[in-house]
C-alpha cells in the first residue's frame, strides 16, 4: 500500500518549458488538473512530497497554494531526500510512489515501491518505470498518476 507520493515538477507538472521575460522573470504553465491528484491523495490520507532541481518561488507558491506537506527544491540527490521523509514517517521504499520525467529522477524511480513517468518522457526512463501515464508532462500527468495508484476508489465517494 503507497503511504507517500513524491513527485518532481518540471516536465510532469509543467511541460518542461520555462518562460523567461526580458526584466528577467519566470514563467511556468501548471495543469490545475493535478491539484485533484493533490485533493485525492490527501483524501486518502497520503502525504505528497515535491522534490526537484529547480529553485523556484513559483514552485513554492504552488506548493503553498495547494498545501503539500513537504517540498525540496533545489535538490541534486532526491533519493537523498526522499529517505529523510521515508525515515521521519518511518515507512519503507515500498510505500513511496514517484513520479518523474528525466536522468535527475533515475535513481529514485528505481528505489521506490511505485514508480512512473510522463508519457513523453525518454524511452529509457519509460523501460525503468512501472507505468507511463497516458498524458504527457503539463497536461494532468500527476493526476493520472494518483488516480493510476488508487484505481480502485471512487473518488465520488471521498470528496
């Protein structure tokens, strides 16, 4: 049974692209489809974890915004930081579901007890994982990915 979802963000939340205005700002274009996968898991009493390379304020507004219990950014080693978690909430690499996109996830994606990616992701980040959503990063791939992990609720009945 999953006890904690993890994610990255950048090509599974967004598509990968990153806006840049001529002063310098930052854009990112979220799917609010996912925020249901958030709205789920929480239902289910899961804890969702954000770990990713990038060090953003608007990551960690959307983090905010949606009340996720625990967020990483700037990060080099996830399976670093994913173990911090697994230990304070003291549950196995079984219990942990990720969800990422590229050669920075590969390490966890092959340590957790459920793991996926976006469907354009790589081929051979698809070949390591246990499912690929149907949609691509930026357009509900999150979502898809805790529906995927509780197939078995009806989500009609939770929320």
């Amino acid at each position: 049974m999953i006890k904690l979802i993890l994610t990255d963000i950048d090509g599974v939340w967004t598509d990968g692209g990153m806006f840049y205005d001529q002063t310098g700002n930052e854009w990112k274009k979220f799917n609010t489809s996912d925020s249901a996968g958030v709205l789920f898991s929480k239902k289910m009493n899961i804890p969702v974890g954000i770990i990713t390379g990038e060090d953003t304020e608007i990551v960690r507004r959307r983090s905010e915004k949606l009340n996720i219990e625990y967020l990483f950014q700037g990060i080099s080693d996830k399976v670093a930081v994913a173990e911090k978690i697994k230990n304070e909430l003291n549950i196995e690499w079984k219990d942990i579901a990720y969800i990422g996109d590229d050669i920075g996830d590969v390490k966890l994606l092959q340590k957790v007890g459920f793991s996926c990616c976006p469907n354009n992701s790589p081929d051979y980040i698809k070949d390591l994982v246990h499912y690929v959503t149907k949609k691509n990063g930026g357009e509900g791939a999150f979502r898809e990915f805790v529906e995927y992990i509780f197939k078995d609720v009806n989500f009609l009945s939770i929320i």
